[in-house]
C-alpha cells in the first residue's frame, strides 16, 4: 500500500518545507532502504482508496523507477469491477470490465500553466517538475544516475502524498463518482506499456458501505516557555491515516489560523523504531497570554481530518534569580537561623514565595522543613529541629509556578553526645578460625560507624581489631585456633560524625575450634555374678569430656549400646545382666566432648564359665483325665548345643529319679505310668554336648 511507502519517508520531526541537501539526502536514504526491500516482492504498483458518499479516490505510487518512468510515458488506464453482481466471470482478468478514463492518466504536460500555479503556491512542486522534465547530468557515471533517480522518486512520492494537487499533477490520482451505493468494486490499474516492456498493475477493492474514516489525533499535552510552546502528540497510531500534519492556532479557543505553511511531517532515524510521540515547536507573540492549540492530519488522498482536542499554553518569562543565602547560625546550640536576600531586580509581588530544603549532605538527598510557602515579604526561617550537620536550600518559586535554588549553605550543632551503646552482639566462629560478628544497628542520624574490640579473657585490655570504621554491622576476621587459650571475646563501641564514642557493649564470649579428641578412657577389670557381668573402668582425664557409651560386642562382632550418661555423672562401673552364661564378649568405652570430638577405649574380652547353664524355666505339665496320662512340655533356647534332656520323677514325696531321658530335638513326653490318689512331681535338666549340664528346672506338681 502507498501509505507504506511514504510513511517509511515521512517520518520527520521537522516542518516539510523546501527540502534543503540535507532533508533530501536523509528522506532518499530510507527511500532506497525501503525500495531494496520491495524488489523482492511481486508487486510492481502500490495502492490505496479513499471511499466517501460522493467519490471514491484511488491513489497509487509505483514500486521503482523503472515503473515510474513507463507510467510517465505510456499513462495508465482504470477499470473497474461491479464484484457485487450475481455473474462475474473471470475476474482475475477483468474481461467484464468498464473502464473508467478514455485517456491514459499520465503527468501534466510539461507547458501546462497549472505547473506554474503550483509552484508559485508550494515550491515543492519544483521538485515533481523536474523529476518529470529535468534533463539529466551528463557528467554523472550509471551507478549514480541510478541511485538519483530512485532518490528523485522517493521525494516524488512524500510531495504526492502531502498534496493531493501534486499527486495529480503527477498522474497518481483518480477520482471516481459514478458508482453505486452498497456496491463492492474491484479498481485495476495498469501502465498501458507494450508487453514486450512487461505488464505493470495492481488492483485495489473499495466497498461503498465501509466508508473511510480517518482516526482523531490526540493532542497529549502542551507547554509554555518564553515566547515559545511546544505540543506533543502521538504519531504512531495515525501513520496508516495520514502523511502529515496542519498546526492551528487560536486566542479564543473558537477561531483557529493556521500556522505551518507547509506541512508538518514525522521522519525517524532507523535508531527510533520504538519512538510513539513527536512535538511542535512554535513561537509565541507574547507571554503571559493564553494560547490554543489543535492538530488535523492530512491523508494521502488530500483530505483533512477532524481536528484533535485543544490545549491551552501560556507562555512566560524566563526565571533566572535565585535567592542568596546570607547566614546560616546556631541560636543556643538548639536552633538554626537561615537568612537570605533576592535579586532587587525581582519583584517580590510576582513570587508565591520560598521554600527551605534541608540536607546532611551537599549533594544529598534535600527535603523540605518549611510548612507551605514562606512570605515572600519574608527573608528568614529558624529550623527548630535541627540534625548536628545541615545543609541549607531557598527555593523561590514564582506566580507562573517556576522556580530556582540557592546555593547550599552549611550550619551545625555542637555535638558531644555520644551515641548508644550497640546492643546484641552475636558471634560463631568455624572451624577453620573464621570469626563472624554482628549486632543490631544505631538509629542515631549523626552515626559515623562501629568499632571492634577483642581479648583473650576477661580479665585482659581489650584491644581494637578494626583499621577504619565499620559502616555496616558486622565484622569478620580469622584467628589462631592451635593456642591453648580455648576462648576469646569480642566487644562493640559506636562512633559519631563527631568523633564521640559510645561505651563498649557488654562482651560475648566464643569458643574457638576444638580439634583434640578427649583422653580415651580405660577399662579397668571385670567381675562377675550368677547371671551378669560387672565392668569397672577409669573416665577420661579431659576436661570436656561431655558424655559416654559403653558398647557390647558378641563373638559375631554383632554390637549394641549397653549404656549412656553425661560425664557429670561420674559413672565409673556397669552390672551388665543380658548376658548368657558360658558366651564371651568385647566391651568398649566411647567418649565425646563438647565438640563432638570422639575417643575409646581398648575393647577388652571376658567370658562367663560358671560350670552350669540357666534353669528351663518354661516346663509344664498337665492331666489327661480321659487318656490317664500326664503330659510333660518344655522349651530351652541356648546357643550351645544341647545333647539330651533328663526328667526326673517322684511320687508322694518320694525321692526323685530318671524318668526319661530324651534326644535334644524332643520337648514333649507322656506319663502313662500313674495311678488315682496319688500326687506326682517332675523336674527337668538340660545336658551339653560340652558336658556340662543345667540348673533343674522349677519343681511341677500333678495330682491325680
């Protein structure tokens, strides 16, 4: 389409007026950017419709100069076709079609007297002119000539699309008004060229129920200097509506004049792909006088716009005195007196009055003390609630809302307060000797920084650590942790801007890194009972010893934990009773300090060789009534193996004897030997493979 054309030229933030070397120059350059691209698109004429109730315009541009120069000289020939009837047949070739102008459209002749009407009303009708009947420099190599022409072409179509006078006289205007209402037309417009010079056309389809209209713009915002405005709006969103712009101006708000004699084009540089809005500079007749301002775009087709919103601007005279501050002193070391004078040249009726600003540096961040204005009668401000250091602003600020700043000027309070003491100081040190510090910080406003204090114990001079003040609050350093002193301690003390130091905080104290295991304690002898082991020992002799297991191992290493306790609690022997008779076992003793440093001791083995085994303690007996019968179960868990089983009898207090002797793998038997009113009694042993025998079991009693 035309529009993408020109609008790739148009974009300028200066009045289009005679193209100077430089505008041309810059315009061709995006010219030939945006012809290169175009080559390698099929389409050899862009075009575009303007449809209202009364006409339909067709404007179109050609795609090189190649074209140009054939349109020129052969002219075109519109048709038209009615795409809104039943039957239309082939209309890709437009064979039903009408055309619309008896004589090819071709540029106006070079003696035309419109030529001379049109430049005499827009120089820039030179530039078409001569495009059109200039004769070439003869002196000029191809390759130039070539890039001429294209650039020629480029300024062509930016007039042609500003003008709608210049697009006709370069034959790239029609305008059609025999058409149909609520009709859809298919336009076609083709060089009338021999063939043998190739076919150059492009159709474009208006329907007459769409009218075109065109956006509003949107002035966004309009500003008042000395004698001059500026009015900005955005431009991206009206590109695919208009090529340029008309500037009105009124001081009534109703009656408006035109003020750009030429108009006013949008152009960017490939560097502002991403710019939206653009401004107009105009100058004004007087200050302190309202002034209205609203836009109209121009379309490629000639035709204005509706007019955008209006803005008012006042212009106004430049404010260039600033208030000198005279003094700036302590009253009672409490308060602060800043005095200053303006300009005589400045009338105090034309100011609103001053504002103070306060800062605690020069090049600070500055904020106003003073509540609303201050007279501007008045050449003086007292700051009650002053900081230690002060830096000291006078804004004056003027009926038109300007303002200027004074100098800065510096007033103090004596200072020898000194600042709280830093409050909960923590602290870790790792394991390599990397110490950590921090507290909470000051809120004083006059804080200059921190500093550091160590020593090796309490009773010692603390000694700063820190080569400067700290700014932040926290601190880090290594120390030496290979030293028989186990602790160290860190104390913090604040510092002013005036140098005042707090006290010290209270210290804290840090463990440093532990890295020696504890003496490993020793087992001393053991002792045994019937049914446990008792093992004695010596503790460690380490100071921070903190806690002790002792652990059992069995002959298949198999370990458990028997025991733990604190080393306060001076433990020095374990009665160990989950122990078998006639196994042996390791016994080892662990111990930790309070840094997880471990040590233990030997693991020593004993074993418990009494001569006997445990008693069966789960032997039974129980009636059987109706088989007369007394039935005998037992169980026996050993890890030994077991040989056989004995049971022994007695019968109404008589002395007991064999009754059976049973394979290891048997728990049951019966005793069919009984008779009524008797009273029987039972006992069990358990006999090794080793020889040596259990303890007998509990006595059962049956009475039959």
């Amino acid at each position: 389409m035309i529009h993408l054309i020109t609008n790739t030229i148009m974009e300028m933030s200066v009045p289009f007026k005679i193209f100077n070397k430089m505008i041309f120059r810059n315009l061709l350059i995006f010219f030939l950017v945006f012809v290169y691209c175009c080559n390698s698109n099929a389409q050899s004429i862009y075009s575009k419709a303007y449809i209202s109730d009364k006409k339909i315009i067709l404007r179109w541009a050609p795609k090189d100069f190649k074209v140009w120069d054939l349109g020129n000289k052969y002219g075109y020939k519109i048709e038209r076709l009615n795409l809104s009837e039943e039957f239309i047949p082939d209309t890709g070739k437009f064979t039903i079609a009408e055309r619309l102008n008896s004589e090819a459209i071709r540029p106006l002749p070079s003696k035309d007297s419109t030529w001379v009407r049109l430049i005499r009303k827009n120089k820039t009708a030179i530039l078409i002119y001569k495009s059109l009947y200039g004769k070439p420099n003869a002196t000029t190599n191809k390759t130039d000539a070539e890039q001429g022409k294209g650039q020629m072409l480029g300024m062509v179509l930016v007039s042609c699309d500003l003008n709608a006078e210049f697009s006709k006289a370069a034959g790239l205007y029609f305008k059609d008004t025999t058409f149909q209402k609520n009709a859809i037309y298919a336009y076609k417009i083709t060089v009338l060229c021999p063939n043998s010079l190739g076919k150059y056309s492009v159709v474009c389809v208006a329907n007459t129920n769409n009218k075109t209209v065109f956006k509003t713009p949107v002035i966004l915002k309009g500003k008042g200097n000395n004698k001059h405005s500026v009015i900005t709006w955005n431009f991206k969103n009206l590109q695919s509506d208009y090529s340029g712009y008309n500037i009105e101006r009124s001081e009534d708000s109703v009656n408006f004049v035109r003020i750009n004699k030429s108009p006013y084009v949008v152009v960017t540089t490939q560097f502002e792909k991403n710019k939206t809005e653009t401004n107009y500079l105009d100058s004004l007749p007087k200050n302190k006088k309202n002034y209205y301002y609203r836009i109209k775009g121009i379309s490629l087709f000639g035709e204005e716009g509706l007019p955008s919103n209006i803005v008012k601007v006042r212009g106004k005279d430049d404010f260039k005195s600033a208030a000198q501050i005279d003094s700036a002193f302590a009253i009672n070391n409490k308060f602060i007196k800043i005095k200053w004078q303006m300009n005589k040249k400045v009338d105090t009726k034309t100011l609103k009055g001053y504002w103070i600003l306060r800062s605690n540096k020069t090049d600070g961040k500055y904020q106003s003390i003073s509540k609303g204005f201050i007279n501007p009668d008045k050449n003086y401000f007292i700051d009650s609630l002053p900081n230690y250091i002060n830096y000291y602003k006078v804004i004056a600020v003027n009926d038109e809302n300007d303002s200027t700043t004074s100098n800065p000027a510096l007033a103090q309070i004596i200072d020898d307060v000194p600042p709280s003491i830093p409050i909960e100081l923590k602290g870790i040190i790792n394991d390599s000797g990397r110490v950590t510090l921090n507290w909470l910080a000051n809120t004083e406003k006059d804080l200059r920084g921190y500093r550091v204090f160590r020593s090796n114990a309490m009773h010692e001079e603390f000694v700063e650590v820190t080569k400067e003040l700290l700014s932040e609050t926290n601190y880090s350093e290594r120390i030496n942790i290979n030293t028989l002193t186990k602790d160290i301690f860190y104390t913090v003390a604040a510092v002013d801007k005036n140098y005042n130091n707090s006290n010290q905080c209270l210290p804290i104290k840090l463990k440093r890194p532990d890295h020696i295991p504890p003496v490993a304690p020793i087992i001393k002898k053991f002792e045994f009972t019937d049914s446990s082991i008792i093992i004695n020992w010596i503790p460690s002799s380490s100071f921070d010893a903190s806690n002790y297991k002792l652990i059992r191992y069995n002959d298949k290493k198999d370990s458990v934990i028997i025991k733990e306790w604190y080393a306060k609690d001076s433990l020095i022997k374990y009665n160990d009773y989950n122990v078998e008779l006639g196994n042996g076992y390791f016994y080892k003793l662990k111990v930790t300090d309070d840094v997880e440093n471990k040590s233990e001791s030997k693991a020593l083995y004993t074993k418990i060789e009494p001569g006997y085994r445990k008693k069966p303690i789960n032997f039974k007996a129980k009636l059987d009534i109706e088989n007369k019968k007394i039935v005998l179960q037992w169980k026996y868990e050993i890890k030994e193996p077991i040989l056989y089983f004995t049971i022994y009898k007695s019968k109404n207090n008589s002395e007991y004897r064999i009754f059976k002797t049973l394979e290891k793998n048997q728990f049951e038997v019966f005793d069919k030997e009984i008779n009524i009113n008797n009273i029987y009694r039972y006992q069990l042993k358990v006999t090794l493979e080793s020889g040596i025998e259990s303890l007998f079991s509990n006595e059962v009693v049956v009475p039959y």
